[in-house]
C-alpha cells in the first residue's frame, strides 16, 4: 500500500523515537540513573509501529514485559513514559507502575505486563468490547508467551465468541534466554495459531512495510465479523531480555550480524530512499529531532518530583 509522505515521515519518527528513547534508556541504567528491572525493545520499532499506525485511540492494546516500543507506537506521550520510569510522580501513571507497567487508557493503551501470557486474556476482555464499537483488540506476545496455557485459552475464547483480536508473536528467536528451536513444540507458532481455527499469517518483523500491508489485511479482516486472527512477525532484539543479560546464549558475532543485516530502521531508510519516497536529508532532520526530544525528556524527568509517602495511598481500591 503506498503510503504519502506525511505518513512516511510519520511511522520514521515513531520508530526512531523507540530507537534514541531505548538507547538511552540504556545509557542511563549504566550509569545507576534509573532503578528497577527494564526490558528494551530496540531492534522491534517496525513491528510496534506497524501494527499501530492502523490503530485510533478507541482501538485496544495489551503490551508484555518489553513494552517501551508499543506504548510510543500508541500514541503514550514520550515525556511522562520517561518520568515514569524515572519513578516520578509526574509520570504517566504517577510513578507508581515503571518500566514494566506503563498504561495509558486515553489512548487505548491498556497497559504492559509484567506476567508472560498473561496479556492475551485481557485483550480477548476488551476484544468483547471492541465487538460492539466495532474496533479491535490486539494482544501484543513474544515467542515465550506463545507457549502458555493463558494464551492458549484466550485463543480458544476469542475464536468461540468471534471477537475482532489479533494475536501478535514478536518471534525475536529467544525466549528470555531459550532459543524457539528448542522452546516450540510445533512446526510454527502461526501453524499452531491456525489450528485454533483463526486465520493466521507470517510477516517480516523488520520490514515496516511488510508489517503494516499484513496488518491492514487483518485489521479489516476482524472488523468485518469473521472473528480472530494472529501474525507472527520474525524480528530480532538488540540487548538481553533484561538490562545486565549478559547474553551469553548468543553465538559469536551474532549481535554484530543481526545489527548489520537486519536493523529495521536501516531497512525502511534504504527503501523509501531508493524508491525517491523520501530524502535522506528528510530522515536526518527525524533524527536530529527525535535526539532533541529524547535529551528534553531525560532532562525533565531527572528534575521532577518523586512520590510522597502519602501517595501510597492514592489509587487504591479501599472499597468496592
């Protein structure tokens, strides 16, 4: 699907600002700036923003531990997602919910998750809702997830009652530290999603356009009544599962070589390049902004207030 320039620009933007927001994100836990457990998504932008620039703010997503990329992709602002992680009170949900549970339900956003498989269920719950306004509900999982029982039966319950979810495998080849040759039983995870009796396909997870032209064909596929459906995107992650994995499952030169060969954002600014899509000199102004961005939102959340010891108390349910 040939997409104008302003969108073009656009889904750059959103996955350069995953990209300089992880990065730094990084940097910043090195140097001891940040506290708690932070899984990056670096290397997965095409697959975040593919899925969600189909995606207005009635439409759900549920995120998993890694889910900085599709908060950003959702429209979360990138200024209070980094105060939040900063543990400040000021943060998109008060300080209180950090790296691995960032959620904004404004924008459709309900949340990330902490619990592996344990997304799929509340999409399949809000799959329910998007039945009756006519939008959808997606169910953002890795290659881990995909073994799990919770996502097995939300599977089975979303193809029982019809609901308009799609299931997204980031298969990044590693479940934590297990490599999916090992961790999968079955000749593939989109086979597996298939005999569920959904419609199922396979996309390349590092090719924006690859996302997007599977996503759209999905999207209007459940929106139309026929029920469920699952993509499974091949992709690849650029640091451990966790900040401090010292990866040593990786073989040599792997990371090198995915870094190289299989950047996603390499990809899209070669093809819109060399299709004359865009100028290069458009993408690099991108970038200098998305640097700007990302260095305003790190400014301000290392000199915004912490939580009191009276907040503790706010937003908790003390009566029902």
């Amino acid at each position: 699907m040939q997409l104008s320039r302003e969108a073009l620009i656009r889904a750059y933007r959103q996955m350069k600002t995953i990209r300089l927001f992880e990065e730094r994100l990084h940097d910043e836990i090195a140097l001891g700036e940040i506290a708690g457990f932070t899984h990056l998504y670096a290397g997965q932008e095409a697959c975040a923003v593919g899925v969600c620039e189909h995606l207005g703010p009635t439409d759900y997503i549920i995120s998993t531990h890694r889910g900085h990329g599709h908060c950003i992709a959702k429209g979360c602002d990138v200024m209070a997602m980094m105060k939040e992680i900063y543990g400040s009170r000021d943060g998109l949900c008060k300080g209180k919910g950090g790296s691995m549970h960032i959620a904004d339900m404004n924008v459709g956003m309900l949340g990330a998750n902490g619990i592996v498989g344990a997304g799929a269920p509340i999409a399949v719950g809000a799959g329910i809702t998007a039945k009756s306004n006519g939008t959808v509900s997606i169910a953002f999982s890795g290659d881990g997830a995909c073994n799990q029982g919770t996502t097995f039966e939300a599977m089975n319950m979303a193809v029982v009652l019809k609901l308009p979810v799609i299931f997204v495998f980031e298969n990044n080849h590693y479940s934590e530290h297990t490599g999916e040759a090992y961790a999968v039983g079955a000749e593939s995870m989109t086979a597996r999603s298939a005999a569920f009796g959904m419609k199922a396909i396979k996309a390349n997870g590092i090719d924006f356009f690859s996302v997007y032209d599977a996503m759209r064909e999905l999207i209007d596929y459940c929106k139309a009544g026929n029920g469920p459906a699952s993509i499974e995107l091949d992709c690849e992650r650029f640091y451990g599962h966790f900040e401090g994995d010292p990866q040593r499952y990786r073989g040599p030169g792997e990371l090198d070589r995915i870094r190289e060969e299989r950047d996603c954002l390499k990809t899209f600014r070669t093809r819109v390049t060399e299709a004359k899509l865009l100028e290069g000199a458009e993408l690099d102004r991108v970038d200098v902004e998305v640097a700007d961005l990302i260095d305003r939102a790190v400014g301000e959340a290392k000199l915004a207030d912490r939580p009191t010891p009276q907040d503790v108390l706010q937003d908790v349910y003390i009566s029902y």
